[in-house]
C-alpha cells in the first residue's frame, strides 16, 4: 500500500460546514500519487473497465488485472480488476485501523463496531463462499444481519464506528450513536477524446442492459 503514496481527503457536507444536525456519515476520497504517473486509458467503446496504458503499470505487475475478451481479429485488453483491489483495501484497512484503535491517542469516545459472526455465522459463510468464487482477492464477507467494522459499497471501503457524545458516559446503546465512514477510491485517467463519449457510452450500456 505504502508504494502507492495513498492520501485522504475530507469531502461533502462536512468538508464544506454544511452537514445539519448530526455528524453521522462522512465521505472520504482515497487518492494514490503514485498513479499519477501512471494515468489509466479509457475506451470510448467500453465505459465500465479502466485499461493499462503499458506492461510496467505498478497495478499490473501486482496482479490486479483482468483479461477483456478480444473482438474478432482484435486485440487482447488488460483491464484493472477493481474488484480485487477492492478487498485487497479491504484488508490493509481492517488491519491499521485495528492496530490504531490500540494506540493511547486513539479518542475515548469512538469505538469500534464488532458485531460479525464470522466462522460462526452461517450466513457470513455463505457470504464468504460466493466471494471467493468471484475472486481470488476476497477477505472474509458478512451477512445482513452482521455489522462488521470494515465492510464495503459498490463504490469502496466503508467503516462502522460508534461514538459517544460524552467520552465520560457510560456505554449504553442509548448513548451511542453510529458513524459511517465512506472512502471512495479516485483514479487519474486520461481520455483523449474527452469524457463525453464514455458518459454516453455507459448511460447506453445500462440502458441497453
């Protein structure tokens, strides 16, 4: 992870003062400066995969790449397989914010959720089972009535925590109050023909579909 130079970047409405009420869910970019220097290639035929602009791309010699079928006659395309990335986040998140929570400066009135059945839940199995048919990357998965403090959405990581208006209180469920944290990964590419043409290529697609 450390090669990749990641960097946060607090953003939405409680970046900008106008969160109302309660502080409940706050959004996060994830950016990585080492890609930089490695923008992705669009195609403007294909507005779901980001591809490899070269064999030497610090994400393919990783192995976080997933062959695209070649039209007839045409040429083979490695894509990024975001979804392997994804878990492998998963995991490097789960282990640092486990190794912080240990730390003496960790605040006194945020805790960690940890109510997921693991092993021990039969739903989280089955979750578990159907990812590793999907991926080699997966990490252990959870069920709908698990609440783990790392999970994920369709766009990145998500965190649990719970917090405590007063870190003097006692911990009562009435007391605490869930906080989700949203980190959404952004990758730099380059489209020499614009944007535009993705955007219309993937409104299509999802019509289509």
């Amino acid at each position: 992870m450390s090669l990749l130079q990641p960097e946060a970047f607090l953003i939405g409405s409680v970046a900008e003062g106008t969160r109302l009420y309660d502080m409940s869910e706050i959004d996060v970019t994830l950016k990585f400066k080492r890609l930089n220097e490695q923008p992705f290639d669009l195609d403007p035929e294909d507005g779901f995969h980001l591809l490899f602009p070269s064999e030497d791309h610090i994400l393919l010699r990783e192995g976080f790449v997933a062959t695209m079928p070649a039209p007839e006659g045409g040429e083979v395309k490695k894509a990024f397989d975001y979804v392997g990335f994804l878990h492998f986040l998963l995991r490097r998140i789960k282990a640092a914010l486990n190794e912080s929570y240990l730390l003496p400066d960790w605040p006194t009135n945020l805790f960690m959720v940890n109510e997921w059945g693991g092993d021990n839940c039969a739903g989280c199995r089955k979750e578990t089972a159907k990812l590793s048919r999907s991926t080699t990357f997966a990490p252990s998965a959870h069920c709908s009535e698990c609440r783990p403090a790392v999970t994920h959405t369709k766009i990145g990581p998500c965190l649990i925590l719970t917090r405590c208006q007063d870190a003097g209180l006692m911990r009562t469920l009435s007391q605490l109050r869930a906080v989700t944290i949203d980190l959404i990964p952004v990758f730099p590419v380059k489209s020499p023909g614009g944007l535009m043409p993705l955007f219309h290529c993937a409104i299509s697609s999802l019509l289509n579909r």
